[in-house]
C-alpha cells in the first residue's frame, strides 16, 4: 500500500493562468516556520507603508524619512519609538532582504544600517535567519511607531 498523499491541489485564475501542485508540498510551504515569518514581515511592512502614504499623502525616501514625518506631525522623535530610528530601519533592511530574496546582507544593506548607526549583530555576508521572536519583535517596533505617530488602527481606537 502506498501512503503517500497524491491529491492534487489546483488553484484556476482565469486573468493569470492556473496553479497545481500536490497536497504535501503545499503543506509543507505553509507549515514552513520561515515562509510564514517572511510574510508576516512583508506584509507588516506594507500595511505600515501604505497607512504612511495615507496619512502623508507620499512615503518618498525610505522608513527614516517617512517616519520622522509622521512622528513630527504629532510632536515626537525617535526616541519615542520602540527601536528607534536604527531599529526600523532594520525592520525596513530586513523586509527588503526577504522582499528581493537575497537571504543575506549585501554591502547595500549595510551601509543603510551604519548610516543611522546601527548597532546590532549584522555584518556583510550574514544570512538572514529569523524566528517567530524576530517577526514579534519587527512589528512591536512597526507599531509603535504608528503609536507615537498619533495613529491607532480603526478597531482599536
């Protein structure tokens, strides 16, 4: 007897075509500790992003300078921020690392760290490798900075 599972998981999307794999890999991509941290990350990013251009009307330049934009619009600074302005720019690093599938610090990525005086464990070359602590961590950091910015999600206010 075979126990392997060979249903067939099929996903049809007339505008961008079809998808199809088997049951056990799919489960395997979501059961996958690191695939789930990488989107809870990019999405965590993005949400935050997007809220930025809302408010702002323009997220131009990374993190640091939309961020402080919306700290100053209601009186604060960094120092206020869970993190502050080298901790979410390492969310910020963090989240383009896995958005552009590198998996490891490239000279680009560090030189944004130095240039807020970063002083975590990364170096050139580390590979990234996150745990749901890290995913926790990176969005206490992205709200608080929304906290301190004077915006509150629309169910929490």
């Amino acid at each position: 007897m075979n126990d392997q599972i060979s249903t067939k998981l099929s996903v049809i999307n007339s505008s961008k075509g079809n998808f199809s794999t088997n049951i056990q890999d799919y489960l395997k991509s979501i059961t996958d500790d690191e695939m789930v941290i990488s989107i809870g990350i990019i999405y965590s990013y993005a949400i935050a992003e997007a809220a930025a251009e809302d408010i702002l009307g323009t997220v131009d330049g990374g993190i640091e300078s939309w961020g402080e934009k919306l700290l100053a619009k209601n009186q604060k600074n960094w120092s206020a921020v869970m993190g502050g302005k080298a901790g979410l720019v390492e969310v910020s690093v963090i989240r383009n690392i896995l958005a552009h599938g590198s998996l490891e610090f490239d000279q680009r990525s560090i030189n944004r760290l130095k240039s807020v005086n970063y002083q975590g464990p990364y170096k050139l070359g580390d590979k990234l490798a996150l745990k749901f602590l890290d995913l926790e961590e990176y969005r206490s950091r992205i709200r608080s900075l929304f906290r301190f910015a004077g915006h509150r999600h629309p169910s929490r206010k």
